[in-house]
C-alpha cells in the first residue's frame, strides 16, 4: 500500500476515536506507524481504562479536500432525517449544518448542501476550485434510501467525508452505524 498511512483504533465502543488518541495520520515510514501504534494503545487505554479494541486499521492517506459530515436519525417522533454539514472536528464546533427529509431528490438535496454557512467554500473561494456537490448529494440521498429501506437503523454518522474539485467525487473515510 506504501506510506503515508493513516492508523486508526477499532472498537464499537470508541464512537469518537479522535477523542481518545485513536487517530493518527501522515505516517511516513514503519518506525513511525511502530511509534503511532504505541501510543495509540496508551492513549485509548488511559482514555477508556477497560475497553478491549477489536483491533487497528491502517490505510493509505486520502487526498485532501473539504470535510463535510453526512448522518441519519430515526426520530421517534419524525421519522428518519439525514443531516449535512461541516465535517470533521468542524461538526461540533461550527454547527453548520441542515437537517433535511431522507426523500429528497439528489437536485434537491444539493440545493440545501448549498445552503450551509461554509458553502463559499463548496463554490470555490478566493481561487480554490469549486468542490464536487453532486457527488455528496449522491451520498446523501443513497443515505436516505438506505435508511427509509432500514428501520432498524437508528443513527448513522459518516464524518469525515472528504470532497474533491467538481467532478472528482467524495469518499468517506469514517461511519458509525447504530441499530437496534
């Protein structure tokens, strides 16, 4: 797969890895992913004292692009609604994001992505190009279809999905899917 590589700590208990020290990105070489390793191990552990990880994932380094957040909720009282918006650590942080139905259609999901605070950025800013829209409408309306098929799904939260220049597409790089 070669270098860089991204390590990240699995377990279904661990729903924000960042939190807990484990994510670890850019690595550059084998003394490097040993040393991440290491210390993504301590981190978890001092963080979650107890928890057992299901193991580590390691993947090749993404190219960069604008972070968006993708989710769902079935609402006991509304149903199903997907969310967009900033992604990243940004989610939390900025609270830019819209709540939509899941039967939208992909113009019209991409209409409400447009709406978001940071959709300047989407459209290209102070000469960056502008981002591929469409691709995360196509997400987000899969997401919706996904959901309305699957009612035993009660929460999912693809965060980040990274999005490329117009006609590039998007990829999701973590989810989280609750059901029950």
């Amino acid at each position: 797969m070669g270098y860089p590589v991204a390590l990240k700590a699995q377990s279904a208990q661990l729903s924000h890895k960042t939190d807990a020290g484990g994510v670890e990105l850019n690595l550059r070489d084998e003394a490097a992913l040993a040393s991440a390793w290491s210390r993504m191990i301590e981190s978890v552990a001092s963080h979650r004292p107890g928890l057992e990880l299901d193991g580590m994932l390691i993947e090749k380094m993404g190219a960069r692009g604008m972070e968006l957040i993708v989710g769902a909720q079935n609402d006991p009282d509304w149903g199903p609604v997907l969310l967009i918006g900033s992604g990243g650590v940004l989610a939390e942080a900025l609270q830019d994001v819209r709540l939509v139905p899941p039967d939208l259609s992909v113009a019209a999901i991409a209409e409400e992505i447009l709406q978001l605070k940071s959709a300047a950025l989407l459209r290209g800013f102070r000469g960056s190009p502008a981002l591929d829209v469409q691709a995360v409408a196509e997400v987000v309306h899969r997401l919706g279809r996904f959901v309305l098929a699957n009612p035993q799904i009660k929460e999912v939260d693809i965060n980040p999905v990274v999005v490329y220049e117009q006609g590039h597409g998007a990829v999701a790089l973590d989810a989280l899917i609750v059901t029950g």
